[in-house]
C-alpha cells in the first residue's frame, strides 16, 4: 500500500524538488505552503510521515509539531524536521519537541529517501504493538489502555486478559488457556470457560 506523506515547505523550489523526489520513490505526496492549510487538510486524512520546515508564514515549525505532538489523533505520526537551522540548539529543539529526524538544508536526496524509510520502518514496528478493538486501544509498548483516547487503570492480569484477548479479537479463549497463559496453570478445569470478544 502505498504510504502518504504530507510536507510544509513555503520555498516553492524546495517544494517542488521534494514533490518529485517523494513520488520518484513512490509515495504519495501532499505538499503545502501554509502551515494553516496543512492542520486543516490533517483533520480530513491523516499521512503515515510529516516533513515539517521551520521558517514557515503565518505559524513557524515549533508551534505546529507542538499543536501535533498535543493531538491524540496525531501524536504518534513521525515528523521529520528539515531546515536550514543547523545549530545544534535548533536541533536538539526540534528532537525534544517530538521530532523524529532532523535533515539540515541542503541535504542528499538518498540520504532524505533513506531516513524517511527509516521512519517509516519504525512506525510500522510499533503498530505491530498497538491493539485496537472498537473504541478500546492497547499499547503493549506503552503498557498502557485507552477507552476513546482517554487512559484508563488495569491491574497488571487485568492488562494480561485483556491484551490476550485482544490479540485473539473474535476468536473463543478457553479457561484454560487464560490459565495457563495469564497463571501458568497447566491443568483441564472441570468446568470450561469460553470467552471472546468481537469487533
């Protein structure tokens, strides 16, 4: 499936150079010019990777991955940061602010290609560790449960029975699998137990 990036660059060369750039390598790209514009296009399709610039009109590139970083709904989008600030103050800046990369103008195009790659590499390494179930989230990273983007408290089996389940979403659990896997109880209850949930 092809992944969509979105980036904010008001240089219309640079622009223009990362528009090719990107679909040469087959992604779908979404260039802006305006930060503006691109914090209302992201409440409509959200990208798999954001290139952010910093000196932008209207909002420059701190207040907008702050406004991100802030977001639910965002947060966990990779941001790539690429500026002509250089200085490792500016760097570190951007790096604590939430950014996942920093590229220095001028840069490489495969050095660009292969760290957005990167990124993207990562992102889908961590999805593999997000569950999701209607409006119940689960972060096996994080170790952490969300009901409708708001964290909610588990008891450490009560976490282990739920991500069973959920890794087992529309699929019977039995007793003794729950015992076994959650307890390390290996034995046939007298009584079996079926639990499952569905999407």
């Amino acid at each position: 499936m092809q992944k969509i990036i979105y980036f904010v660059e008001d240089d219309p060369t640079v622009n223009l150079l990362i528009q090719e750039t990107l679909n040469e390598n087959n992604f779908e790209a979404v260039g802006f010019f305006d930060p503006l514009v691109f914090l209302k296009k992201m409440e409509s399709l959200r990208p798999d990777l954001i290139i952010l610039d910093i000196m932008l009109p209207n909002m420059n590139g701190y207040d907008v991955i702050k406004i991100l970083k802030n977001n639910k709904n965002y947060e966990e989008i990779p941001v790539i940061m690429l500026t002509a600030k250089s200085s490792e103050l500016d760097i570190v800046q951007g790096l604590d602010m939430g950014a996942s990369d920093y590229i220095t103008k001028p840069f490489g195009l495969l050095e660009f290609i292969s760290r957005i790659n990167v990124n993207l590499r990562k992102v889908s390494m961590t999805q593999d560790k997000i569950l999701t179930c209607r409006d119940l989230t689960l972060n096996s990273v994080q170790h952490k449960v969300y009901f409708k983007g708001k964290p909610i408290e588990f008891t450490a089996k009560e976490y282990d029975i739920l991500e069973l389940l959920m890794q087992n979403v529309s699929i019977v659990v039995t007793r003794k699998q729950l015992l076994k896997k959650i307890w390390g109880f290996d034995f046939q209850p007298k009584h079996e137990l079926l639990i499952c949930i569905s999407k």
